[in-house]
C-alpha cells in the first residue's frame, strides 16, 4: 500500500502540492464510458496517460460492465488504474479533463451519458483528505459505486472488503474482461 510522505498530510490537503522532485505518489482513477466505441476510448485513455510527463501506469483493473447510476442511457464500461505521478492531485485532475475532451466528452447536465469518465479517486493513500472546489477526495461518491469498488478491490483488496461491495452489487457490475483488456 502506498502511504504519505511523512509530513506531508497538509501540504497534499492543498490539492496543489507535488511531490518532492524525484519522487512520485500513487493515485487512483476511476474510467468509465457509455457512449461511442467505450473500451478503445479508456485504452486510449490510459496509453495517453502512460506517455504523460509525470505519470507511470502500474496497474489497471479487469474492464467492468455495470448499468448507469443516477443516470440514464446505455451501459457502462468501468475500471480502476492505479498510477504513479510527480504531478499534484490538481493537476492530475486538468490532464484527465484534458483526456475527456479530446474523447469528445460534452458536460450538456450532471451524469449525462459520456465518451470517456476518468475521475481521481484517491491520491497519496487512502487516508489523504483534499478539499477544492473541483477535487474532492477520497472521491465523495465512491463508496457508494460498485462499478468503482469492483475494480479497486481488485488493485487494493485491503481497501474494500466483500461486506463493503456485498451491498452495492444490486447496482449490476459484472467483470467483462481481464486486466490485459487496455493493451
């Protein structure tokens, strides 16, 4: 499990503060798509990532099919990818939106159907707290999500437990492809 820097818990809480040059924190990201070719958008996705400055792809989930929640259209495509990046969370956050625009993601209203979904789960560790106007993390919704925890459970078993997701699996998730599906 990767844990804070010691004496670093408040500089990260800014959102706003890289780590130490040379060194590189893990994060956690959340992809989903409904619209459009939805699995050869997060690969892309991901292989964007993997070329970005600051950013090293260690680990990603199987594919996940789930249906929308608090939402309507066709289903979704989730995963969870676990990163390693000398970029602060925020500005983690801007190369991902960066992503979803060049995928053709439109934002018409809240939870509209998407091309490309790419959310901050968790930065530093699971216990690092960051508070912005556009960050939130650990991302506020995501103990309610199965599409979500399915994926990090398998990165991060530790992190959620069987009761955890026993609960949320009436949200219907079911693994679609293994973890080689993005390559």
């Amino acid at each position: 499990m990767v844990t804070n820097m010691p004496g670093q818990a408040e500089r990260l809480a800014s959102g706003d503060a890289a780590p130490p040059a040379g060194q590189a924190l893990g994060a956690w990201i959340g992809l989903g798509a409904n619209l459009g070719d939805r699995g050869a958008a997060m690969a892309q996705a991901l292989q964007q990532l993997a070329r970005s400055a600051g950013v090293a792809v260690q680990a990603v989930s199987s594919l996940y099919a789930s249906r929308p929640v608090d939402s309507s259209g066709p289903d979704y495509l989730n995963a969870v990818a676990e990163l390693r990046t000398a970029l602060s969370a925020h500005q983690l956050l801007l190369l991902l939106q960066q992503l979803e625009l060049a995928a053709g993601r439109e934002r018409p209203y809240r939870n509209a159907p998407r091309t490309l979904d790419l959310d901050v789960l968790l930065y530093a560790s699971i216990d690092t707290q960051i508070a912005m106007p556009d960050l939130q993390l650990p991302h506020p919704r995501m103990w309610q999500r199965a599409f979500v925890l399915a994926p990090l459970q398998e990165l991060q078993p530790a992190w959620v437990s069987d009761a955890q997701l026993q609960p949320l699996l009436a949200q219907g998730v079911q693994r679609s492809q293994g973890p080689e599906w993005w390559r």
